[in-house]
C-alpha cells in the first residue's frame, strides 16, 4: 500500500535539535539537523544533537538532507550526521553560506555535495518532488517546503511567521502555498513554537519605534545584543545608527561572521563608514558610538558576558552605558542572563529588555499565524511539530476549536521516536522508540556517549569510592592493607571508623578468595567492588560509583 513514514528525531515536544525523516517506500529524505540546549546542563555538556545512530536502519533508503534555514537549532548537527551518512544537501545560498563555514571548521567541506536552490524552485531527489516556499521568520532565505510522493503531498512549515512587512525580502509566499493547497496537501507538519500566543506576531518592523527612542534618548555609548543570526534586527540596528550619526562595532565571532556573510551577499546593507574596527570606536566620543554584541542568551564566553564581568579586547561596561538585549529568552537559559543582568547593573548600566520596550519580536508564528497557515493549505491532517508537548496539545485545540473542517482525528499529536504512517485511509503511529540524545563536547566538539553522561550522573549523584589493592603476582595473595578513598559520598566520615572497616572487610573477602579466583584480574577486581558494594549498602542508602584497581608486585 502506498504510504509515507514520518520519522522524527528531535524537536518534537521539546525546544531545538530539529530533525525529521520523511520516508516513501525505501527512499527518505532528512529534513534539518539541528543541535539542542538542554535546559539543565547534563554534567558538563551544554549541547546536544539527535541520536544519528537510529537512522542505521535506513541507511540505504537516505538520499539528501534538506535545510528549511540556517538556525543552529536546524543546522548545527550537520557535521554529525554527513559524518554518518554522506548525502547531498539542498539549501538556500544564505544558509549554506553558515553551513560553509561550520563545514569548513570540522575539515569537511570539500567531502559534502552542496546545492544551493532558491524559493519557488522544485527537485526531484529520488521519488520526491520538493518544492521550496519563500517563508518569512527572523532569519533571511528561509522555507517552508512542499514535498511530493505519490501518495500525497506533505507541507513542511520550517519556521516561519506570516510578515507582511519584513525588513529583508518579501512577505510568507501565501500565493505559491495556497496553489500548492488547491493540488490537494495529504498533511501539514506545523511550527508550534508560539502555539500558547494568541494574535498575529509582529512584524519585524515593529522593533523600530523603540530603537528610535533608545537612540535618541542616549547620550553614552550604546551596547545592543542579539541572536547573531537575526539579519532582519541587524539591519535595522544599522539604519538607526546611521540615522542618528553612531558607528557600529560588531563584537563577537558569530556576528561578525555572520555579518561578512550576509554582506557580501548583499543581504545585509550598511551605509558607507557606519561599521568600524574595534580600535577606530576607541577615538569616539560616547554617543557616536554603538556596540553590536553577542550574548544576549547570558553565554559565559560571548562578548556581553566578558563586557560585563571582566574586559573584552581592552573594553569593559561602564557607568552610564546603556545595554539593550533585543532577544526572547530561551528556556533554560534564565538563570545565566539574571547573572548577566546583575553584573550590568553592578557596572552601572542602564538596561533595556523585552520587558521594558519592544525591542524584540518573535519569529514564530502565533494563533492568527496558524490559522493562515492551516486555512491556507488545507490540508488533509495536521501534524503540531516544533515545540514542548503542550504547544503541540495547543495548537491542536486551536484548530480544532477555531478552523472549520478539524476535529481531534484530523490533529495528529507524535513525539520524537514515533513513526507516524500517513496514507489515504488516515493517520496512525506505527511504532515508538526511545531516542537518546547525543551529547557534544563544546571544547574538542566530539560526541560523548550516553554511557559517559549516565556514569557522570551517577558521579554526580553518589559520589565515588576509589579501592586499591595490592596483590602478589606469583601467589595472589593480599600483600598489605586495601586503601579505601572517599569522593562526595554523603553518610560516612572516613574520622568515624568506616574507612578501617571497609579495608577490613575488603581484606576478609580477599581472604576466603581462592587463588585461580585472585588469578583472574578481571573476575578479582568485580568481585572486589561487589564486596564493598554490600559493605556501602548497610551503611548508607546512597549507590556511590566503586572502583577498583588492583596493583601487582
């Protein structure tokens, strides 16, 4: 029977790491690679990417990624998942332009086929027809797309937001989705990001008003963060600059890059001499002068937090300045930017958030956005997707409350690790597999095992218990006394006697030990921990990690 398997591997019922299989017969295509920012930092590691590994069984049926756009949240896997399965990718010229560059960073850019496409164009990958729909969002050259098998159409949305007034490019592409609607659309995979919000999102142009305000009230220097990738916000920090006779110093290694990018792509445009070296902005007086930084997000290595804590190239927050951080909050984040905002306040900064002004707008579409979006496409079923579980329960409750034609069994709710199989006779999960996520060393950007952050936590929470024993080669016997070591273990005091009971269990053990028993390191050294394990276990209810090591003489 004809039919199509969506495979999700991330960014269903959470924020980030987008990824999605769509599968025809023994063709797939990936949809986006995306990394995560988990929202309490497990043990070490602040990035996470999809478990790549589950797509071992398709891998024969894999055939290109394609990328919707250039957020780290749908791109930033990328090199993780090429490593794997080295496929071509299709994207647009400004996403590339980002991909390039990460690419270029893990040695790996003259390995990948890159295709650039451009929106309303259409390929054939295999049995896939994609076509490419112009999507507005806070990013530039973004889409949604269209794809094509022959037992239907499916509508990815990517991100998007329905602006009828960007400040780069045109409006959503409404003309080429609703033509795609009037074909017949067998399923909508729908952005839920803004699912809670109701109303329209704003414009991109509703920041400007504040901006103006913030300019023109000013007298000293001015620090303005962002994502880095908000091309639409960074233009607009620009024109206003240059408007009210300020320089632009752009502060950190993301915004500068992604400001050369999208500069020689002529997507950004920056009048004349307004962009300036770190150096030239020295000579400036405090109100010719405005700093476009990163860190918005509280990021200890970004620009703003070294601004703010200690100095950056020479340059440091002072009394008077004023901050401006014209980005959301991402969840998990919260705490880092009360930090940071402490540390403005302790410099002496004024500070103005989202709270305050509007000076950030959401790239998300909200309520009113998804009932364009759904009235738009008409499609057959609705598949909430990007965002925690109950933005997906929302906007289903939406549509089914507020679009005529939607009841509970046209709103189809997955999450990551469900197959969900869509044909002619309706909608079903299939199969559910608990995923994984990958972990990534943001120092060496190498992948740490899920055992490795399961031991961690382990660690974390029982502490450890170092024993060494000492044992003669040629007879296996016990040569002095075990050493018993105690590291974050709560519930025993080495001062109360226990550590000399652990040795003097440990050594008894040893003892009824017969000698082909001790001969075996291995067998010996699990024997050994078991031991102690049990000594532990009447002591303390805890489950500390034991190990052992056995030293020969």
């Amino acid at each position: 029977m004809s039919k199509i398997e969506i495979v999700p591997l991330g960014g269903i019922g959470e924020f980030g790491m987008n990824c999605m299989g769509i599968r025809y017969d023994d063709e797939m295509i990936i949809v986006d690679a995306g990394m995560g920012f988990p929202e309490e930092t497990p043990y070490g590691v602040d990035i996470s990417i999809p478990n790549f590994d589950f797509l071992e069984e398709y891998r024969d049926d894999i055939t290109a990624i394609i990328l919707t756009h250039g957020h780290e949240d749908h791109i930033g896997a990328l090199p993780y998942i090429l490593r794997k399965f080295n496929v071509p990718v299709y994207a647009s010229r400004f996403t590339l332009g980002l991909a390039d560059r990460k690419l270029e960073e893990f040695g790996m850019l003259d390995d990948v086929l890159l295709h650039r496409v451009k929106a309303g164009d259409r390929i054939e990958v295999g049995v896939f027809g994609i076509e490419f729909i112009h999507a507005s969002h806070s990013l530039v050259e973004c889409f949604s797309l269209a794809v094509h098998t022959p037992a239907g159409t499916l509508v990815h949305t990517g991100d998007y937001k329905i602006d009828d007034t960007p400040v780069i490019g045109r409006p959503y592409d409404l003309e080429m989705l609703g033509r795609v609607g009037d074909e017949g659309v067998l399923a909508l995979l729908c952005d839920s990001t803004n699912a809670t919000v109701p109303g329209r999102t704003p414009s991109e142009q509703a920041v400007i008003p504040a901006f103006e305000e913030i300019f023109q009230e000013s007298d000293g220097r001015l620090f303005v963060s962002t994502f880095s990738s908000s091309i639409h916000r960074l233009q607009i920090i620009f024109d206003i600059a240059h408007k009210f006779g300020r320089r632009v110093c752009v502060l950190g290694r993301s915004m500068q890059r992604n400001v050369e990018i999208a500069s020689d792509m002529g997507l950004l445009r920056v009048v004349g001499d307004t962009m300036i070296e770190l150096g030239a902005s020295r000579a400036l007086a405090d109100d010719e002068i405005c700093y476009l930084v990163t860190g918005s997000q509280g990021e200890m290595r970004a620009a703003l937090w070294n601004l703010a804590t200690t100095t950056y190239k020479g340059l440091e927050i002072e009394n008077g300045d004023t901050v401006v951080l014209s980005a959301r909050i991402i969840p998990g984040n919260e705490k880092n930017i009360s930090r940071l905002i402490g540390h403005l306040y302790k410099r002496g900064a004024n500070i103005i958030e989202e709270k305050r002004r509007l000076v950030h707008v959401s790239g998300h579409a909200s309520l009113e956005d998804i009932r364009i979006m759904v009235e738009t496409s008409r499609p057959r079923y609705v598949v909430p997707i990007h965002g925690e579980y109950r933005m997906l329960f929302r906007q289903k409750e939406f549509i089914k409350n507020h679009v005529a034609g939607y009841d509970d069994d046209d709103i189809v709710l997955i999450e990551n690790g469900e197959i969900l199989e869509l044909d002619e006779y309706g909608a079903r999960v299939v199969e559910k597999h608990e995923l994984h996520k990958t972990f990534i060393d943001e120092e060496s950007l190498e992948e740490i095992e899920y055992d490795v952050i399961r031991e961690r936590k382990k660690l974390a929470y029982g502490g450890m218990i170092s024993l060494v024993v000492t044992v003669d080669r040629a007879r296996h016997t016990l040569v002095g006394e075990p050493q018993v070591t105690l590291s974050g273990v709560a519930g025993l005091d080495v001062t109360n006697g226990f550590a000399a009971d652990a040795r003097r269990a440990v050594a008894n053990a040893v003892g009824e030990m017969r000698p082909e028993q001790v001969a075996d390191r291995t067998v010996f050294k699990e024997n050994l921990r078991l031991h102690l394990k049990r000594f532990v276990q009447r002591e303390i209810a805890g489950k500390p990690v034991i190990v052992t090591t056995v030293v020969e003489v």
